[in-house]
C-alpha cells in the first residue's frame, strides 16, 4: 500500500496553489465560527478576500498557548461539542491544560498524516507494533495508534510503565517497532539489557519523539536496541504527533505541508525569517476544524528546507527542534540549549546517558552544574581517573558553551528515569 504519494510528491508550486486555497477557506471559517478569533482577525483588518497570496499570512495575528488558556476550555473551537468526537489535553507547567477537540474529519486526516509518516519511516502492515506512549489525554499514543491502524500495521498498545511487563510482551509478541519518546527507548534497553532480554528482542524499527534527541544519543539507542529509529515531531495545540517525521534518509523532518502551512521567525521581534534561517517555528493547521490554529507560536526552534528529498516526497523538512526559545536557558546572559550539553556529554565513554542541569543564582551571578551519571559502580573506586574525567567533561563544556559549568559525577543509576518526557532541568533561581 502506498499512501497518497501524489500528494507528498505534489511540485511545490501545485502545493501552494491547495496551500493558498485552504487558508482562505480557513480565515473564512475562523471568522465565521469562532467569534475570538473573529474579533482578532477584524482588529486587524483581515478577511479571506485580503489573503491573495500566501505571503498575505502577514496580515494574520500570531495565537499563542496564552490564547487557547485565556478561552479554556472550549472557547476556541469552531464546531459544537456535538460535532467533536475527541478531545485530549497537554498538561502546561502551571495551570489549566490546554484542551484541543476533534471532529470526525479531524480525525481521519491525523490518521492520515500519522499514517503517512510512519511509512516513510519504513513502517508496514507486516510490523507488529509496541506502543509504550502513555495513553489518555496525551496525543502520543492514540495519534501513532490510528495512524499505524490504518497502515494495517499490528498494534499493541501497552503504553509506558511497567517496563518489565513491556519487555516480556515486546519479546513474546516479537514486536517489530517501538513507539515511545528516546528516553523511555533509552530506559527500556537497560532494563532488557539487566534482564538479558535483549537477544530475544525482534525490532527493527523505532518510532520516537514528542521531545529532543541528539543524534549521539539516537546512535546510541539503536545500538542498544539494535533498531533503527526516526524522530517525529508535533504538539498537542495543531493535533499532535503528526505534523512532521523523518523518512528513510533522515535528513530532517518532513512536514505534512497540505494540512500545516510553515513559517519561521525572530522570537524576539516576532519578524518573519528568509527561508532556510533557524528561529521559532510559526503553523497554521490549514484542514482542522475541531480547534484551528491561526500562526501559531510553538515556541520551538528549527530550520526549514524546502530542497526536494532524496525519497521523493517535496514536503519540506524541518531540522531536529534545537530548543524551545522558552526553555532556552540563559545563563549568565549565554543562551544555552540543553541538547548542546547532551550532544558534549554523549562523547564521553565512562558516562551513562542520563543526566540532570541544575541551575541556581547567588550574588546575581548563575551557576550551572551539570550531574551526569557514571556507566558503572567500579569507577567510583578511581579517583583520579574520575578527576580527569570532570575535568575533561567541562573543558569540553567551556568550548561549546563559552561558558564555566560545574560538573558533577553521579553513581552509577543514581539518577531518575523517565517513562514519558524526560525532565532534565531544575531551575532553581527563583526558589
Ligand atoms: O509531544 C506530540 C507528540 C507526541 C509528538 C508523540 C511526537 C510524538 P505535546 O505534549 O503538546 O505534544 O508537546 C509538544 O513537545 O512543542 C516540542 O517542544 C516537544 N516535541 C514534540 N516532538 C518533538 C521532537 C507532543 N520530535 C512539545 N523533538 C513541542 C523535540 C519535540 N521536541
């Protein structure tokens, strides 16, 4: 089966044609059916007729998490709860969740475009596929689980926790793929690696994402787990998992550009970048109904190619998310991007893949201490090699930074393990 290639492969003058047509049709629904956005879009001056050109996007107000809190819970959908057949949440890190709604159309196009992207990955109805998302509100699970459905792929969905029970299934199944974010896969293959677990593992294929990933941290996955593994990028606010993911040839994460128009700004000054610079990925979901977004502010930082792939597909591709500018740390007035500090510590032999940032403020000035966990006990008993070892890890730091760190040797499995998100970060200046 082959999924919709004339669409994936459209010349990209086509897709722009069916890009422009869906945004008029969009402010026009927007308008008509959802009376905040109504009153933004007249402030502005903006109707379906002003939009001539996709460049005319301008003209259209950026919507932020800020707007789908300040109309919680449904105020920002465009159909009756009649209408809406699902609806998940994200949980933010303080309040409300921001709550998104689908109708039936809303749905089949995410199975689509999930199913889509879990093909160019090299996904097929012969996979047996082991869901270790969690489920419920969260996206991550359902959106891969209807997208791999439909694929005629076979589906487990066991979701996260209980990982011993997940080994056992992946190794009485033969599970084929794992679907998980990289640090449950990370945590999944030192358990099965303690179980002796690993030779009986069947995959082949891992379908990772909804956080960072460095590449040195995904060779290492699939080393472990002897798979093969893709980043799939998405959040909850444009429909969730779904909105892009890498095909075979991993050169950045094709974007479901019929269903997702992209832009990239300046965070700072809310500027629209030339094409192919880095800033804040900025997307408006051209289909959805449920809960559409008008230039959405993700607050992620990536980069977006528009050259053709070598796998066919003209979507553009976006780079791996580098950051987010909100969780961009600043440390004395350094921005520093946690994926940097992973990419320098996957250098290192004797550490484990698990780290923590600890950042803290005194006499107005930040610290950062970076915790990294040994890879095993016996280290321990070695000072001066362990010695070396801070100090070479923080050379290293200084170089990619341009900042001092501390850093800090943890024992070996000392620190926490993730089943869904990893939290590496504690803030601790304004405690
Ligand atoms: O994480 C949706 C998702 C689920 C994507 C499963 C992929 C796979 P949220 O919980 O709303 O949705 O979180 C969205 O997670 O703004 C990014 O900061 C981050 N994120 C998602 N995918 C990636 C990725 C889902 N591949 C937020 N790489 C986004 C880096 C990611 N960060």
């Amino acid at each position: 089966m082959f999924f919709q290639k004339s669409i994936e492969t459209m010349p990209r003058q086509k897709l722009e044609e069916l890009q422009l047509e869906r945004l008029k049709r969009l402010v026009k629904y927007c308008s008509d059916n959802i009376p905040y956005y109504n009153r933004r879009l007249c402030g502005a001056g903006v109707t379906a007729d002003k939009i001539k050109t996709l460049d005319d996007i301008k003209y259209i107000p950026y919507t932020t998490k800020d707007d789908i809190r300040d109309t919680y819970p449904f105020g920002l959908f465009g159909q009756p709860l009649k209408k809406i057949v699902r609806i998940h949440a994200s949980s933010g890190t303080t309040g409300k969740p921001t709550v998104v709604g689908y109708t039936q159309n809303d749905i089949d196009n995410w199975s689509d475009c999930m199913a889509r992207l879990c093909l160019a990955a090299g996904a097929g109805e012969d996979d047996i596929v082991h869901i270790a998302f969690g489920y419920g509100l969260f996206t991550g699970a359902l959106g891969l689980h209807y997208g791999l459905e439909k694929l005629g792929a076979t589906v487990v969905p066991t979701s996260s926790g209980n990982t011993e029970k997940n080994i056992m299934l992946m190794q009485d199944f033969k599970a084929t793929a794992l679907v998980s974010t990289p640090s449950y896969a990370q945590y999944i293959g030192e358990l099965a690696k303690e179980m002796g677990a690993l030779e009986n593992l069947s995959l082949r294929l891992g379908l990772f994402g909804s956080e960072g990933c460095t590449e040195e941290m995904r060779t290492q996955i699939e080393k472990t787990l002897s798979l093969f593994a893709t980043d799939n990028y998405g959040m909850s606010e444009l429909m969730g998992p779904g909105v892009s993911g890498e095909c075979k040839f991993r050169r950045g994460m094709h974007i479901n550009e019929d269903h997702f128009y992209a832009e990239v700004i300046d965070p700072a000054s809310g500027e629209i970048l030339p094409k192919g610079s880095a800033g804040e990925l900025v997307i408006t979901t051209l289909t959805k109904e449920g809960i559409p977004m008008l230039r959405y502010r993700t607050r992620d930082i990536t980069r977006i190619d528009y050259d053709a792939c070598e796998c066919g597909r003209t979507f553009a591709r976006m780079d791996k998310i580098k950051g987010r500018s909100d969780d961009m740390l600043k440390i004395r007035g350094v921005n520093v991007f946690p994926s940097q500090i992973e990419s320098v510590l996957m250098a290192f032999d004797n550490i484990a893949p698990h780290y923590q940032l600890i950042i803290t403020r005194k006499n107005y000035s930040d610290y950062l201490e970076v915790k990294v966990e040994l890879a095993d006990g016996s280290l321990l008993e070695q000072f001066s090699k362990l010695e070396n070892l801070q100090q070479s890890i923080r050379d290293k730091l200084k170089t990619v930074l341009g900042i001092d760190t501390k850093v800090s040797l943890a024992e070996h499995k000392s620190l926490e393990r993730f089943q869904g998100k990893a939290k590496r970060i504690l803030d601790l200046r304004n405690s």
